[in-house]
C-alpha cells in the first residue's frame, strides 16, 4: 500500500470533528471554539475563512486554519517604504489592496498547524512531509481564490527549520513579523510576580500601582456578561481600537456576544464605584495553565493618573496566580507597556511566495531589510535601549541570507 497525505479544503469549523480539534489544538492553542467565535460574528468583509483538513490514507489527521483577504498596503510595508508604496498606488490603484491567502488563524498571535501527536508517533511522517503537503494544496487554493500572495503568518521559531526547507524548495521567502509577547509567571502569589521583575521595572509599577490603586474603582471577573455588559465592554473597545496602530481586524459586537459563551472566555471588568460605568476591561482566556490576554477597552477619558492599564494588568496577575496559570501572552501591540511589565519578546516570522515573479523578486529584496526596529516605533526605541535583544534579530536575518 502507498501511504498517502491528503488534504481536502472545508469552508466552517463544524465540518471538521470535534475530537480532531480537541486532538489537534489543545491548550494552550486556541480551539475550535475561537473559531466558531470568529466564523458566527459577520467578519465575512474582511475575512473568507477556510480548514484544510489533513488525511492519511484517507484518515483525519490534522487541521489547517487559513483566511484569504485584501489587506490594505499599508499594513503589509515597512514605514520607511510606505511612501514609496502609495506613490505606486496613485499610479496602480489596486496596488494599495493585496488579496492574500494566509496559512494561520486571522485573530491569533501564532501561525499554527494542528497534527494529531498519536499520528506523528505511529507513522513515520514527519512535520516536514506534512508542511510540504499544505503548501502543495495552499499554492492550489490560493488560485482558485485568485490570490495574489501566499502567507504563512506569523509562525514561531519551532517551525522555522521546516519552513525554511520548504522556502528552498518551494521558492517562499521568509518576512520577520512583529513579535508576540509572553509573561512567565514565578512563584505562587502577585508579590512572587513583582520579585521577578528587574528593579527598574518592579519600582515604575509599584508607583503607578500606588496612585492607581487609590482610584475608585471596583473589579470583577465575569463569564456570560449580560448584554447592557456587552454593549458597554464593545463600545469600549471600539475607542480602544481607533487608537491602536496596526490594525488587522475589527471586530463586531457579534464577536463579544458569541466569546463570551465560551467557557475559556473570562472577562476582567473596572467599573467606577458611583456610576457603576464600566472603565476598563481586558478580555482573557483560561487554557489549562496558560492566559491569552486578547483584547482590551479602555475609557480614556479617564484621569491619567489612575493608570487604567497598569490597574487592569495587575489585577489580571491577580486573578492568573489564583487560576493557577504559569504563562500570559499579551499579543503583538502595546510594546512599552508590556516590556515595562516584565513580558519577553518572542520571535514570529512570515513566510511568503508571490505570484508574480518578478514582483516576488522585490518583494524579498525588501524582506531581507526588515526587522522589528523598522516595524514598529516602540521596539526601535526599546532596541536602542536594551541592545542585548540585537543578537536574536541578527540570527533571523543569517536565515534569510
């Protein structure tokens, strides 16, 4: 018998099994109720979501979350070429607009292909048997789509080897993304948290901890808010949003209202202790021993110093310590507060292939150039700051040599 991968495409989560999700995405990935979240909530404008689901002699084996949409210009380019890119878009408008087909998940931090651990064990595939076989089918898709671009977006470093190969042999080219951040958590209680903070850092917090903490505010962790809830926590995140400077996706009020049915999605709430309005919130997800902190709203009509965010933060230590978690990621925005608060900086990279050749061509001259000092204002200033990080960026760009 010839053993065989395959991959077929599905168009919903609820296509593909239950158990195979639970397999193939457990914690501290998000599963197949992120998903379902993202597919119930109207983001049909901005996203076409897709499953490639991996066989083996025509039996399940693995799930590949994948999106196609048109991105606007401006996120996908560096700002120092970003003039450059919209001088070339008075000229070819639809060069502001790149329609792409994305290997990862549209919302999520990390690119990440689930396999079930029992098939790896038992069948002598390997990851790079796999990989290759998703980039066969995605070259295939990304056609029928009539996509410009294929993207594997934002994929940690335990996948860096494999994708390289397949980049030698598949004609891909490798574009640093912005980094993902996560917290490890010492000890058992916040003042374990504090101790493992650099002095600096641990004297900054406390002091804006002492003003924030006087500020009349109560807190409360809830699942299933009601709707006058919801309404106020998505009012508060669409100012939020406004405010962020790489936006991929915007979320709608349907998005708060199907997560928050979740058993994974816990909300931590501010609320002001006359008004009972709600001032600031941070939308979390328990995994096992593992948070995800995804979204926040934040009033900032507030007075400054309350220090809403740094207030919000602690009392997310607060309640990871008493849940028992060991990790927090924070995501890929905010740079200085979440350095400042004792988070690492974790390295995700994007591999891509263009249609065109010749625009391929330029498209990895300029990848070649990029790294997070160039993608974001913060991390320059903090690099220049802290240039023992320097030596992470200088091994990514040996690998795009």
């Amino acid at each position: 018998m010839i053993h065989q991968l395959t991959l077929e495409w599905l168009n919903s989560e609820s296509q593909i099994p239950q158990a195979l999700w639970d397999n193939c995405f457990p914690a501290p990935y998000e599963g197949q109720w992120w998903y379902r979240s993202l597919e119930c909530s109207h983001l049909e404008k901005q996203f076409t979501f897709t499953y490639g689901l991996i066989s083996y002699n025509s039996q399940p084996v693995g799930i590949v979350p994948a999106f196609v949409m048109d991105v606007p210009i401006e996120l996908l380019t560096p700002p120092i070429f970003l003039p450059l890119a919209k001088l070339i878009g008075k000229i070819i408008p639809s060069f502001l607009y790149q329609r792409i087909f994305f290997i990862g998940s549209a919302c999520s931090d990390e690119g990440h292909i689930g396999i079930d651990p029992q098939f790896l064990k038992n069948n002598g595939v390997t990851q790079d048997d796999i990989f290759l076989c998703v980039q066969e089918a995605a070259e295939k898709q990304a056609k029928k789509y009539n996509t410009s671009m294929l993207v594997w977006k934002d994929f940690p470093e335990a996948s860096h080897q494999t994708l390289s190969k397949i980049s030698t042999s598949k004609n891909l080219f490798p574009l640093v993304g912005l980094p993902s951040t996560l917290l490890k958590l010492e000890g058992n209680e916040t003042e374990d948290y504090f101790a493992s903070l650099k002095t600096s850092q641990r004297y900054q917090l406390r002091q804006k901890l002492k003003k924030g903490l006087s500020a009349p505010l109560d807190v409360s962790v809830i699942h299933l808010p009601d709707n006058q809830t919801l309404h106020q926590l998505y009012r508060l995140f669409s100012k939020t949003y406004i405010k962020e400077k790489n936006r991929f996706e915007e979320l709608t009020p349907e998005f708060f209202e199907f997560i928050s049915r979740e058993k994974e999605a816990h909300f931590i709430i501010l609320r002001h202790q006359s008004s009972n309005e709600i001032i600031a919130f941070m939308l979390c997800f328990h995994l096992n021993d593992h948070v995800i902190n995804k979204f926040i709203g934040i009033d900032y009509e507030a007075p400054q110093d309350w220090f809403i965010y740094f207030r919000l933060w602690i009392e997310c230590i607060n309640w990871s310590y008493k849940i028992g978690a060991k990790t927090i990621q924070s995501g890929q925005a905010a740079y200085p507060a979440k350095i400042e608060t004792g988070h690492q900086l974790i390295s995700l990279t994007n591999f891509c292939k263009h249609r065109n050749i010749i625009i391929h061509k330029i498209y990895k001259k300029i990848a070649s150039f990029v790294d997070w000092d160039m993608l974001d204002q913060d991390l320059a200033i903090y690099l220049k700051a802290c240039p023992e990080e320097k030596p992470n960026l200088d091994s990514l760009r040996e690998e795009r040599q």
